[in-house]
C-alpha cells in the first residue's frame, strides 16, 4: 500500500454503442453483477479514500449502481483528459495519489494496483518520485492501443502515442498503455489545463500528460499487468471473454479453498458464492447470486441456486433449483426436480423427488414424498405451509396453504390437505377405493362385442 492517501477516477461515461444496448455499456454484468461494481470493490480492498465516476448524461441506473460514490457528467464526449478533467473538478483539491480508471476493464486486480501505488513512492538512490505511473502490458495483438515510448537505458517512460498519431517505427513497439494511470493529485489539474485536441482524434488526450510531466522535468514510470486482467469490455465479444476469465478466476479460488469441482468449466458461479470446505461440485452446476455453502455439501449436476444458504453435510441434486430463500439444514436431502423457493429445511428433512416447496418450513427429518407441493399462491397472495418436525407427506399431495401439519403427523399419499392437521395423527383425503372382482374381463368382453358392431355396419 502507499504511504500516500488515494483518490480514484473512473471513466465511464462511453456509450458503448458496440454493445448494441439500452443499458451503459459498464452496467452488463460479470459473473452476476455490473462490471463497474467489480473494478469498485477492488478499490475498497486498497483503501481509497474517494472515488468519483464520470458518467455520461442521463444514467441513472448506473449512478445508483455506484452511490454512494460520488458521480460527475460529463456531457460533451471530448476524450480521456477532458473526462478526467471532469473527474478533478469533483474530486476538490487532493494532494495524495489520483488513480485513473476505466469502467470497462473491470477486472484489474488489487496486486496491479498496488504495484502502481508503491512505484509512485519509489525513489531509488533518493530521486523524487515518479509524478506519473502508468500501467502498461504487452498484449498478444497490440491493434490500435496508445504505444508506451520507453527510454532502453533506464527504463523511464518518455511518451505515449496514441495509435492513429504513431509512425510506422511507433508501432511497431509491443508495450501498449493499458489506460490505466496514477498521478500526482498535486500536479495534474496543472497538466490538464495544458492538454489541446490537435491530433489524429480531435479529442484531448490524458495521455499527453507524460510529455508535460517531462517537459516540467520530472520522471515517470511504467509498471506492468497481465494482459487477462487488463481486457477492455467494448463488445459482446469482449464481456463473454471477460466472463470466461472471471469464471475460470472463480473455479481456481474455490478449489484452493477446499472445494472439489469435478469438471470445472462447466460450473459457473457468483461474484459472491462462498463454498465450505470438502464440497463437491458435480459438472454442470450454476451459481445465481447469495449462495453460501457449508462443509461437506454435494451438490449433483444440473442444480440450479441462487438466493440459497446450504449448512454442513447436506446433498442437493442433481436437477435441482433453489430459489430465493431456501435454507437447508445440516444433513438435509434434496434429491431430482425439486424446486425450492422460500423454504427453511430443517436439521435431516428430505425432499427426494420432484416436488416443488414454497412458503414453508419442513422440520427436523421431516420425508415430503415424491410430487408434493405446497398451493403457496392463490393468484393474490402468498400463504405459508408449516410441516412439523418427523412429519411424512405421502407421495401425490397437495398442501393448501395455509396450512399447518403437526409433528410426526402422516399424510396418505395423493391427499389434498386443505385444513391444518394435529401432530401424530394420519389423514387422509381421497375417496375410499372400491375392488369389482374378475370387472376386468366383463368390461373387456363388453367392450370387443361393441367394436365386433361397429364393423358389421
Ligand atoms: C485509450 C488511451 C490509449 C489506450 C486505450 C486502452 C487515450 C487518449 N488513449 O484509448 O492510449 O491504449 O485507451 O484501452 O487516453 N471516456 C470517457 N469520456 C471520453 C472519452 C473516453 O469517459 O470523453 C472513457 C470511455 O468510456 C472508456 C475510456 O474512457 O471507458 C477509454 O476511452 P476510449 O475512447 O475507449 O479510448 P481509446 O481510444 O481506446
Ligand atoms: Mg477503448
């Protein structure tokens, strides 16, 4: 961490009309949520004091997105150093280390950017201090990003020349500016107020700010990113590759963490999925957000959660769906096609078989049989089914909500309960069955003789 206090500016206010979309571009969502709000919590992990966005007019999603940071509009789409300009103004005087970002290269990492915060207090041999540090890479296809000059000797950045301004000699150079920079708070109003857009683009260019620093005689500095952190969201293309590697980023942390995931590609998680130790993924398993499960938890291919907190030694699967709200217990058993929405499982309840449960508790080792289902909704309201501890559900019922079925109670398999049951009791609510003995053959033979007519005719 630098010894400085830090402010960042992050650059959002493109349209980014390749996405082809109605929402800012920096709003689509990585592993399930807006790429702005990845790049924001990497910089709470680094303490920065204050963070301003510069959005472009009428975002009103994207300014709630960010609040309670601060947001700055920047109406006129006049380049990088005119939206940072932007960002200053909101920013106040800020003497510490001012941080330029872009909204859509959401996945730098924490590392980078620490990397970037001591260089601005490195000072071999007692030299002042870099007043710009930019983060460069060398991408496999440089294309069109700005060219980072560098001096052979000493390493020392002399300038950045955007693409379309380069010569042929220019870029051919491999290390390209990622966009990413920090500044000295103290010196850059005064290197912005001196930026034009006489240039290929017509815009003004943060990234002229290099040569003034020079000019004014101090030093700047470059540090180096991976390319996969640096990837830059301006098309669908590009937030698919984003995502492949969030996922892939994901998949490691949670088999470091203790979790098994027997085909990794194939399980897609959360930003904030959390997995206790010795779990075991099946292949094809996906992560909505607020899942959060315990120890020794399988859970079977074909699941689908979200919203779902699983404790200790529970079995979901495979084909399962957990929806908002579901809380299982330890040792809870969740077996094929059952849907589970708002629902508490507690400590050993099993729900096996294609069942769906909403509104409702199911207590301690309670067996619902296969094909229950809660009528939790009567096309107005919600209404809650309450099932005691070691109560069993026979297969085939319906329970109308709301309902209460005491413990240990027993339902008779295809009933449909409709007022609250006492604990132990058995109920049951279909009509009483009825044996004709040897009916089978007399309704055949009847049946044969009337198509024997019909022929005939
Ligand atoms: C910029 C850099 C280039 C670098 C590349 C990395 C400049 C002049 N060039 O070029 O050296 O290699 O990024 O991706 O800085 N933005 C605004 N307001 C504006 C203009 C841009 O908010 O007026 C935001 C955009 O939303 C985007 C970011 O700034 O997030 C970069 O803008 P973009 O136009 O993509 O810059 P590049 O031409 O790619
Ligand atoms: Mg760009």
């Amino acid at each position: 961490m630098s010894k400085k206090k830090t402010a960042a500016i992050v650059l959002a206010a493109g349209l980014g009309t390749r996405m082809k979309s109605d929402l800012p571009k920096v709003m689509h969502p990585i592993g399930g949520r807006p790429m702005i709000n990845h790049l924001l919590a990497t910089l709470d992990k680094i303490h920065v004091e204050q963070t301003v966005v510069v959005v472009g007019p009428d975002m009103p999603s994207l300014e709630s997105a960010v609040a309670p940071r601060k947001t700055a509009v920047q109406f006129d789409r006049a380049g990088t150093g005119d939206a940072v300009r932007v960002g200053v103004e909101a920013l106040g005087a800020f003497k510490g280390n001012v941080l330029i970002l872009y909204g859509d290269t959401p996945l730098i990492s924490e590392q980078t950017l620490n990397a970037m915060l001591e260089a601005r207090d490195n000072t071999p041999d007692g030299a002042v201090a870099p007043s710009v540090v930019v983060l460069g890479f060398e991408p496999m296809d440089p294309g069109a990003y700005g060219r980072l000059v560098v001096d052979e000797e000493d390493g020392e950045l002399l300038s950045i020349v955007e693409f379309n301004d380069a010569s042929p000699e220019e870029r051919e150079i491999g290390l390209c500016n990622s966009g990413v920079m920090c500044f000295d708070g103290q010196m850059l109003p005064q290197f912005l107020s001196r930026l034009n857009n006489d240039n290929a683009k017509g815009e003004y260019y943060l990234t002229d700010c290099v040569a003034f620093a020079r000019e004014d005689g101090f030093s700047c500095a470059v540090v180096e990113g991976d390319e996969e952190e640096l990837i830059g969201v301006n098309s669908r293309v590009e937030l698919a590759q984003a995502e492949v590697i969030f996922q892939d980023a994901m998949r490691d942390k949670m088999m470091k963490g203790g979790a098994t995931l027997i085909d990794p590609s194939t399980v897609y998680f959360s930003f904030d999925t959390k997995l206790g130790r010795d779990v075991v993924v099946e292949p094809n398993v996906q992560f909505g957000r607020g899942v959060k499960v315990g120890d020794r938890v399988t859970i079977k291919g074909f699941s689908h959660l979200e919203g779902t907190t699983i404790a200790g030694g529970a079995s979901v699967g495979p084909f399962a769906r957990l929806r908002p709200g579901a809380e299982l217990g330890e040792d809870v058993k969740v077996g094929n096609f059952v849907e589970l929405k708002n629902v508490t499982l507690e400590h050993g309840a099993k729900v096996s078989h294609l069942s769906y449960l909403g509104d409702a508790r199911v207590g301690a080792d309670a067996n619902i049989g296969a094909g229950t289902i809660t009528c939790n909704y009567d096309g107005f309201l919600k209404h809650k089914t309450d099932i005691g501890a070691g109560a069993f559900i026979g297969s085939n019922s319906a329970l109308v909500a709301p309902v209460v079925i005491g413990d240990g109670a027993i339902v008779g398999a295809g009933s449909t309960i409709t007022r609250d049951v006492d604990a132990h009791d058995i109920v049951t609510t279909r009509a009483d069955q009825k044996n004709a003995r040897g009916a089978a053959e007399r309704f055949r033979d009847k049946k044969r003789a009337e198509k024997e007519l019909l022929k005939k005719d």
